[in-house]
C-alpha cells in the first residue's frame, strides 16, 4: 500500500498536539480519531497493482523547435518564440494520442521529452525554457538533421518551428532528410521585412561595427520545403489556426500510424475504508442504534473482505498467466468466491492453456454477457474448443456466429479449416454426399491422422465464448459466408500473436 499525497502527513504534528491537549473524555478523542482517520483519506491510500500494458494506435512525431536568440523578434506578435509555443500547446491539446518528441535547437539539438503519449509533460518541459538564459545567436539545422538520423524510428514525421537562421545550403540538408526517412513539416516564423531584437536590458542588438542587426525570414525554408515535398506554412492571424493548419498536415499521414504499447500503471483506490469508520465512529457517539448498526458492521465487513481477497485471487492469476504458470492460476481463480465475468473468462483461456478443452468449453457456455464484443469472442472461443475435440460441425457453427456479430480475420480463416476438416473426415468414413452431420459422429479421440491435419488444427486458437441459437441448413450458411467474405492471406502464427500482445517498444532507450 503505498499514499500518493504523502505530504498532508505533515498535518497529524498539529494532530498530535490537540491530541496530546485534548480532555480526557471519550467524546474528544473519538473526534480527533475521526479527523486522524479522515486525513489518512486526503492522503489516497492505494494498492498499487503491477503496471500494464495497453495497446494504442499513434504517430511518431518529432517537434523541432527553433530557441536560438532571433526568435526573440517581434515581427510576429506577441514574439516568433512565444507563438510558437503557444502553437505547440494548442496542437498537444488538439492532439492527444500521438507519440510525441520535443527538440530545441540553437546551433546544437537539445532533448526536452523523449516520446511520449503523455503531452502534459511535454507542455512542462516546453514552460520551462526561459529565453533570457539563451545567447546562442546561431541556429544549425544541419546539426538538428544528423541528430534526428540517428533516432531508431522508422517513420519520422519532423514539424520544424524555426526563421531559419542564416543557413544558405540546402543540399546537405536534403541528403539528410531523404536518407533518414523524415516527413517534413515547415512552419516559417518571420518576415520578408523583419525587425530588431531587443536584449534583456532594453537595448536593441547590433553587431560589432554598431550597426542595427536586423532579423528576417530566411527564404531558404521555402527552397527546403519545395525540394522535399513537405507543406510549408507560415503564421496564420492566432495560433490556434496555423496549429488546424499543421493537424491537416499530420492527419495525410494517417498510413503512418502504428500499434504501441504503453505501460500504464494502475490503482485500487482504499481511501473510502478510513472514510468509512469515521463515519462508523461518528454514528456510533452521536446515536443510540448502536446495537442495530453493529449487526450491520459485521455483515459488510464480512462481504468487503470477501470482495477484497477476490480481487488480489484475480490479480494473481492474470499475473501467473502471463508467466506461463497455469496451473497456479487455475487454483487462483477456482477459489474466487463472488464469480464474475472477469474471472469465468480468465478461468476458460487457463482450461484451454493446459489442454482442457471440455473444462474451457463449459466455462465459456456458462458466461452471459449483452455485449457483442464479449459474445464474439465467447463464440470464437467455443469454437476452438471444439476443433481441438474434432467436433467440427460445432465448430463451423461457432465460428459462423461469431462472424455475424462482425468480421474477424482469424474466425474467418478457422472457418475454412474447420470446413476443410470435416470434408476430411466424411472422406474418411466414405460418405459421398457432404450432407450435415451430427456433431455425436465425430470422434474426440482419433487416432489415425494425417499430418496436415494436425498442422491446420494447431492454427485454431484463442479466447471466448457465448450463447448458442439454433440454425438450419448451417452447410449452406457456413458456404455462402465463405463464398461472400474476400479471400485472405494466412495470418500469422499464434505464436507471432503473443509477442504483439506482449507488446514491444522500439524505445529501449530514447535517447
């Protein structure tokens, strides 16, 4: 257990002290246990569970943005810098599941956040830069190229946010870009007139002969972003239209998305039980039903803690089925008291695990559920079950339930190997009509199979379950379904499955 505001622990000293004043009255020190108890629940007591990992659809984008001292000019209100900022913030606002880096440059890149999903960070790292600690006059663009060549992502969509500096040489830079597989996105802060720049005192900067330096848009963008494909923008009337501007930019991208996985951590919140007997103990001083409510104590007391050890059963199976451990977690979930869908689900895909394919299927047929997404994969998981019991009509018929609810690439394809098995077996016993069978007439125990059998049954895996309804003429159905849904490719293993489900993230170190 662990208090995510451990810092109110400073407020029991004052606590302490009216304790220790108190008047030696059972009535007082009720009450300053009370307040005791409700600052344990200010602090959030939680238990703190194993961190997941949760699948996101997301971009890679890398934002690059120009600090060196000319963006302090003030042709673009309130300033280049301060524009771009507040652009940068409405796009992590606008923009919330993207992975997302921020660079700062000057003549040498600067990390301020890894890639990361998290924007708030990102809006904290970007709020921390302070322009008045930054002389460096000079802006590489070159060196912010070979520093991004460097980052192991494989699609980099780049939003570069600069004047340009006084770079003049596009061909090194193009190299680059091509090279590294940069999509490249330009906003161009300044103007063809530019302005002055002031400095932290007032003054207006000049260069060593005394004369007025003044800071313009440098054309060479342009030139960059026409030799690279790449849209160009310059600012807008507010930020927040050149930032709809930039998002138009990175929705084309679309093709670009890819599956990560994120660790996310997760609590069971507990500040409701302190809360709870103070409120027990306040009732307790200021009414007369005490008898009544004691009774009442011990009954939800009685429940909760059953509540409770069902929970951490649950928690320790999931955590012994990903170790491969499945016998353990059998013995988790079948001394779970208060079932629920969670726990009947995760029992049924630990039956299948050790090769039960009896137990799992009674499992998953015993699970209820009014969500479609549930029912399907009841359905599908059913169906794996009786391929591997060789019940194959049962199968198809699973397996066609399951794709009326919506199509599955993996129900579509056990489909047709399901089809393919039972005309096997009608071969086998020498019928010449493919007519329906009964499920009863296959057998769960042959022994005489040929090797491609064995290969296409081991493809058949996964988890779910659900109701059952009866059809006629299921051939039929299961053939019209096939001859309508296109033909796919074989999917990949099983095996191939887990390792994306495991999740992998390419950012072993992001820096």
């Amino acid at each position: 257990m662990i208090l995510l505001h451990s810092y109110l622990f400073w407020f029991f000293i004052p606590l302490a002290i009216l304790f220790y004043y108190r008047k030696k009255t059972l009535v007082e020190t009720t009450h300053i246990l009370i307040l005791a108890l409700m600052l344990v629940a200010l602090m959030r007591p939680v238990w703190h569970q194993t961190a997941q990992k949760r699948q996101i659809e997301a971009r890679d984008i890398i934002i690059a943005l120009d600090i060196s001292y000319s963006m302090r000019a003030t042709d673009i209100q309130p300033s280049r810098y301060e524009y771009a900022k507040e652009t940068i913030d409405i796009l992590l606002k606008n923009n919330t599941t993207d992975n997302i880096m921020l660079i700062a440059f000057t003549s040498n890149p600067l990390l301020l956040s890894p890639p990361t999903t998290d924007h708030e960070l990102i809006s904290i790292a970007l709020k921390s830069i302070n322009m008045e600690y930054i002389l460096t006059h000079g802006t590489s663009l070159h060196k912010l190229f070979n520093k991004l060549s460097t980052l192991k992502i494989e699609n980099k969509h780049l939003l570069l946010i600069t004047d340009g500096g006084e770079e003049t040489n596009t061909q090194q830079l193009n190299k680059i870009i091509q090279n590294s597989n940069i999509s490249l996105t330009l906003l161009a802060l300044g103007t063809k007139q530019g302005t002055t720049i002031k400095q932290n005192n007032g003054s207006v900067l000049k260069n060593k002969e005394g004369d007025l330096i003044i800071s313009r848009l440098n054309p060479m963008l342009k030139t960059l972003a026409n030799e690279n494909n790449a849209l160009y923008i310059t600012a807008k009337d507010s930020p927040s239209l050149t930032a709809q501007t930039i998002m138009k930019s990175i929705k084309k991208h679309q093709a670009n998305k890819q599956n990560i996985s994120k660790m996310q951590q997760n609590f069971t919140e507990l500040y409701f039980i302190p809360l709870f007997i103070a409120l027990l103990l306040f009732i307790t001083i200021h009414t007369r039903a005490i008898k009544y409510l004691i009774i009442f104590i011990g009954l939800f007391g009685i429940n909760a803690q059953a509540s409770f050890l069902d929970d951490i059963r649950l928690i320790n199976a999931y955590n012994a089925y990903k170790i491969g451990d499945f016998n353990s977690s059998e013995k988790y979930l079948e001394n779970i008291t208060n079932i629920s869908l969670q726990s009947l689900m995760a029992l049924g895909n630990t039956y299948y695990k050790q090769k039960k394919y009896t137990q799992a299927l009674f499992t998953y047929q015993s699970i209820r559920s009014t969500s479609i997404t549930i029912k399907q994969k009841l359905y599908y998981n059913s169906a794996n079950c009786y391929m591997k019991l060789q019940k194959y009509n049962k199968a198809i018929d699973n397996y066609s339930k399951a794709l009326q609810l919506g199509f599955d690439r993996d129900a579509h394809y056990n489909l047709s190997l399901a089809l393919q098995q039972q005309k096997k077996e009608k071969k086998n016993q020498g019928l010449s009509n493919p007519n329906a069978q009964s499920s009863s007439t296959s057998s769960p125990n042959q022994e005489t199979q040929s090797s491609e059998t064995k290969k296409n049954k081991e493809k058949s895996s996964g988890s779910g379950g659900g109701t059952q309804k009866s059809n006629k003429s299921k051939e039929e159905t299961d053939k019209k379904l096939l001859e309508s849904t296109p033909s796919l490719k074989q999917p990949m293993s099983s095996k191939v499955y887990e390792l994306i489900n495991k999740g992998y993230i390419y950012e072993k170190q992001p820096w």
